[in-house]
C-alpha cells in the first residue's frame, strides 16, 4: 500500500494550478476597477495586498511573484488615473504592496523546498518499509496471507512494528511484533529482530529454539557497550513483544509461542476465537533479567479458517470519546460476502473501520496480517 501523496505545486497537475490562479487576478481586475470608479476619499488599493498572499498558499515561488508584478502593475494604472504616480497616498501604497509581495514570494519559496523534502523522505521511508516489511506473497504453500502497516506518523510510515513470513521444509513461519517506543531506535531494533528472524527461521528446527534465538539477538543489541551512557541505563525499559507461528503443511494446526503480544484471533464460520496461550512468555529483550521458557501451544487451524495477527496499535486506537476499537466484535461485524480473498477483503474492512473509528488520526503504529488456510488441491 503506497501511502505516499503528491506535494508541493509542481506535483500538482498543470490545471489545477491554471484554474486556481484565475482567483487573485479576478481580485486584481476587480478591486482595479473598482477603485478607478470610487469616490476620491475612497482607496480600495491596500485589497490588493490579497491576491498575492492567496497566491502563495497554493503556488510556487515564480507564479507568486507574477501575481505580486500583476497587482504593483494594477496599483500603478490607479494611481495614473486617479491622480498620478508620484502621489504620496498611492506611493506608499505601491511600496507596500512591493514589500508584501516580496515578502510572500519568499514564503511561497520556502514552503515549496519544505513540500520537496517532504517528498524525498515519503520517498526514503517508502524504500525503507519495502526492504524491512517486505509484503509476504499472496499465496504460499496452502495459506493465503495480506498485510498492511499503518503508521501513526504520516511523514514517517514506518516505527517499531514489524511483521514478516519464512517458508520452510515443512510449513511456514510468521512473526509479529511490537518495539516498545518510537523513531529510529525502535526501527532499527525491528530491523535485528526480522533480520534475525529471516535468517534462523530456515534453520531452527524447533519453534522454541527459533524464539530463543530471537530473543538473543534483541538482548545483544539492548546490552550494545556501544551506545551513549544514558541509553545504556535506560535498556530494562526496551523490550520488544511479539507472536511466532508455526503453520505445518501436513497438519490441520498452528503452533504459537507469545512473548506478551496481544493474542491472535481466529475466525470460524463467523466466530471470533482469541488465542491464548496459558503459558505466555515474557517479551524479546528482557530475558536478560528474568529467565523465560518459550513454551509451544497448539490450536486447530482448518480449512477455511483465518487468523488475523496484530499490533497493539489496533486494539488501543480510541475514538473521540476515549473508547478503544472493539476489534473482536468488528471482525464479527465483518462478512467475507463470498470474496475470493478473504484475508486481503477483511484487511481492506478492518482499515477503513478503524480509521473511522479513530478519526483518521492512530494514537501508534498499527500493523496486521491475515492469514488463510486453504483446502488441499483436489480436496
């Protein structure tokens, strides 16, 4: 999903710009004449001041000023007609409205740079959100997958929640996870740990030893000797929650080690099933100072089933009234109306949900991933 949007003038179309620009020389034109024809002791010249200032809140720097040159050029014909161009009245008020324009040509030059970094960082975070989240396919071995990443920063598009999927010998591995805390800290802790996951995930036999690995991988970085003193004593508060998955090809069941995520949900013949899990261990990162077993719990996963993965970002999302999004009993709302793709169909209802329930605005990062077991070739 490209959450990128067009900025600055030059993004927009030729026409846009054409039509709006129509506004402040009608002003000119207007207030011109208007002014030609008022009494002596009436002066509608300061107005004029408005046509390059309304120009410059949607034009770049060289239209802003040829609106500026329009209007001192429009101030001078009124003078000439009215009295003349040495007038002190109509002098000062033809250095003012040179002042102004300059002033807000200036402005529109500034803005228009600011649109353009800008986009050179959607750009950036765009490149880095399709290397670090790259999109899992649509279909791999018997499941159906779709994702989606919302980022609570719309300049930034991408923080600590993180999600991937590995193929194996024997089925498919997912990972979803949450970095407490936000910036480049908590992307680059992302960035370990699905770089360590997509490394291990093909050689770890055993689930527990995979998360095992994982969680060294995020306490090597948080004991890092080589960031600054006051990160280093901040590490205890740094830990990272998340929920692995094993889904074997030749078995009707997923296996599921939860390191203080919010637990899956499955959804059967329009029920909502949360999987918990009764031995939760703790989060990636804080083993260091309390020991934890990555216990493997296993639940059915049948034909036609589909479990949707998320972040905390979804359920904590609160309306204008301060109440959370009732995932659950949205996802029960929902109905798949015979679409072929129900992961992706669902993802698309849970977006569009949430975003209305918060207003458009996410307190956090939001992340999700939807997946389907489908029946066997032939079956």
């Amino acid at each position: 999903m490209d959450l990128r949007r067009p900025s600055g003038a030059d993004r927009r179309p030729w026409w846009t710009s054409h039509a709006l620009v129509a506004v402040p020389l009608l002003l000119i034109l207007v207030v011109t004449v208007a002014d030609i024809l008022a009494p002596p002791d009436v002066h509608l010249g300061p107005f004029l001041v408005a046509a390059p200032a309304i120009t410059a809140s949607f034009a770049g720097p060289r239209m802003t000023a040829f609106v500026g040159v329009m209007a001192v050029l429009a101030q001078a014909v009124v003078a000439a007609v009215r009295t003349s161009l040495t007038d002190l009245n109509h002098s000062l008020q033809i250095t003012a409205l040179i002042l102004i324009s300059a002033f807000v040509t200036f402005i529109a030059y500034r803005r228009e740079r600011h649109e353009r970094e800008l986009t050179r960082l959607r750009t950036v975070a765009k490149a880095t959100q399709e290397v670090l989240l790259r999109p899992p396919p649509e279909r791999i071995g018997p499941l159906r997958i779709a994702s989606v990443y919302l980022a609570a920063e719309a300049e930034a598009q991408i923080g600590g929640d993180l999600y991937a999927v590995a193929r194996t010998a024997r089925g498919t591995r997912i990972i979803i996870g949450d970095v407490r805390g936000k910036g480049l800290e908590a992307i680059g802790d992302a960035a370990l740990v699905l770089g360590a996951f997509r490394g291990a995930a093909h050689r770890q036999a055993e689930l527990p030893a995979l998360v095992e690995h994982l969680d060294g991988a995020a306490s090597s970085d948080l004991t890092d000797p080589g960031g600054p003193q006051d990160e280093r004593a901040d590490q205890g508060e740094t830990f990272i929650t998340a929920a692995v998955l094993d889904v074997p090809d030749a078995e009707s069941a997923l296996h599921l080690v939860n390191c203080g995520h919010p637990p899956p949900l499955l959804l059967r013949d329009g029920r909502v099933t949360p999987l918990e899990v009764s031995r939760p261990a703790l989060p990636l990162g804080l083993t260091e100072f309390v020991r934890s077993e990555f216990a493997v719990e296993s639940f059915p996963f049948e034909d036609g089933d589909v479990v949707l993965l998320y972040t905390d970002g979804v359920i904590e999302a609160r309306d204008t009234s301060g109440a959370f999004y009732p995932l659950t009993q949205r996802i029960t709302a929902w109905s798949d109306k015979g679409d072929g793709d129900r992961p992706q169909a669902l993802l698309r209802f849970l977006c569009r949900d949430l975003m209305a329930h918060s207003g458009g605005c996410l307190g956090d990062d939001a992340a999700m991933v939807a997946v389907e077991r489908l029946p066997a070739a032939g079956a």
